[in-house]
C-alpha cells in the first residue's frame, strides 16, 4: 500500500512537471495604437504654458513615447519630453511660450509609441489617414522675438593646394549670422573612392573662423579632394547647408587641394582583378 502511494505521488509530480514544460511563451508581436493627441489650449502667448497629452493603447503596457512638434516658420523639429500621468492614464508633455518663440501654428511632426515589448509604431504629419495628429495644433500670437533668419556662408579657405605625405591641410570656414553662429559641420569627398571625411571644425576668436585640419598620411588617396557639403548652425538653431551640387556662388571651391606622392593613386580606380591559374609549370 505504501508502495502505492509513492508511486502515484511520484506520477503526480512527474505529470505536473511535464505539463509545465509544455507550456510555450507568447511572444508579443502586436504594435501599440495612438488614440488621440490634445492640448489643454489652442490659443497661446508669452509666459503660457501648452500641456500636450497622448492617449495610447497597447495589449500588454506602454513603455514611453516620443513627441515632436514642428515651428510654424522655420520647421525647426522640437522635442517635448513626455511623462505618464497615472491619473489620466495618458503621457503628458509641456510647452512654454517664450518672447522668442515663433509665432503661427504649432503642428505635430510625429509621434512615436512604444511598448514593453519594444514594439512601437509611428505616426508622421505626412501619413496620417485617421488625422488624429491635429488634436495637437495650438496657435501662437503675441512674440516679436523670434530668431528665424539663418546663417550665412562667407568663404570657404585652404592655407595650402597642394600637399603630400606628413603635411597637415588647415580649412577656415567663415559665416555670419544675425546673432551668432553655434557649429559648423563639414565634410569632404575622397578624390577616387568619394568616401565622406568629416572634418572636425573649432571656432578661432582670434580670426573670427571656424578651423579644423586634415592630416596627409602615406594611405590618403592621391587626387583633388572637394568640400562635399557644409551645415552650419546659427545660435537657435537655424540652419543651412551648401552642397556641391547645389553652390550657385562656387563657395565651397575655395576648400579645394590636391594630394601627391601617396600610396593610393588614380590608376588604382581602372584596375581590374583577375585569376591567373598555374598548370603543369604554364600560366594559363
């Protein structure tokens, strides 16, 4: 008898655990959905404050979600930070309206969900069939301070054309602004392979440039290296970039140099690779 009772304990345990590791996870593969976007105001001026909420579903919990919103004149991009409110049950954000901000309307770039799975879904001003994106749109009246005109590009300068191994290319890049330039970027095209070399560009009080420099080593590609675009960056935030194949002025030339005496020269574009197979002492 006591040998039964073992034995039916010992398939009970066995029975359970064997249902147990059988039991397969679900994996969470569906996308949350917006429901809505609104704001406590349509209307705003200096010294208010636009509270933005977002109402959004999910079949398992929402992590957080991500808000941008668009200036009316400049279509800079603004970040509003966003929090969950446990109360309401939606993620809230706040925008205050400052004397500088711009006027005109505020739209809702995009907006992206995501949930404790990672799974997420975004929603852009350009595809949103339901329209829920204008339950964001405020309008803002009252500011003279807006900072909406955007640097300028003077000149483009090389202290040398030519250079060859061991020599250190110096660029000054020189823009204007209104009221201040903040960064500039700037980036070169290689001469054979047209790979992107950033340049790293610090500002010179002394001179009133931007600089950076481009060290010539033994495995930089011999040729005419060209300025493939600059962006700079004015004080808040406007911006503009020249592109080589959009310089009306011929600006970006003046970065123009040419390298010699490298490993890596032209003829290296035309070469071609090939098999050569050896057979009972003869190429064939």
């Amino acid at each position: 008898m006591k040998k039964n009772v073992v034995a039916l304990i010992v398939f009970i345990l066995l029975t359970g655990t064997l249902q147990i590791n059988n039991v397969k996870a679900v994996a969470d593969v569906t996308n949350p959905t917006l429901e809505s976007i609104q704001v406590d105001k349509t209307e705003a001026t200096v010294g208010d404050t636009v509270k933005v909420s977002v109402k959004a579903t999910d079949d398992v919990g929402i992590s957080r979600v991500r808000l941008y919103y668009k200036t009316p004149i400049t279509n800079k991009s603004v970040y509003v930070s966003m929090n969950y409110n446990p109360t309401t049950g939606m993620y809230e954000g706040s925008i205050p309206i400052q004397s500088n901000s711009e006027s005109g309307t505020y739209k809702v770039n995009y907006v992206t969900i995501y949930d404790s799975s990672e799974n997420q879904i975004s929603v852009w001003d350009w595809d949103g069939p339901d329209n829920k994106l204008s339950g964001g749109e405020f309008t803002v009246t009252g500011t003279t301070e807006a900072d909406i005109t955007k640097p300028t590009l003077e000149s483009i300068q090389v202290d040398k054309s030519k250079a060859t191994i061991n020599d250190t290319v110096k660029v000054s890049v020189k823009a204007t602004d209104d009221v201040g330039i903040s960064r500039v970027r700037l980036y070169y095209k290689t001469p054979i392979t047209n790979k992107s070399v950033y340049v790293s560009m610090n500002y010179n009080p002394t001179r009133g440039m931007y600089e950076g420099s481009i060290p010539i080593q033994s495995n930089s590609e011999s040729g005419t290296y060209k300025v493939s675009y600059v962006t700079i960056y004015d004080t808040s935030e406007n911006q503009i970039s020249v592109w080589d194949w959009d310089d009306p002025d011929n600006k970006l030339s003046g970065g123009e140099f040419t390298v010699t005496g490298t490993t890596v020269s032209p003829n290296y574009k035309n070469m071609r690779t090939f098999t050569v197979r050896i057979a009972n002492g003869r190429i064939s």
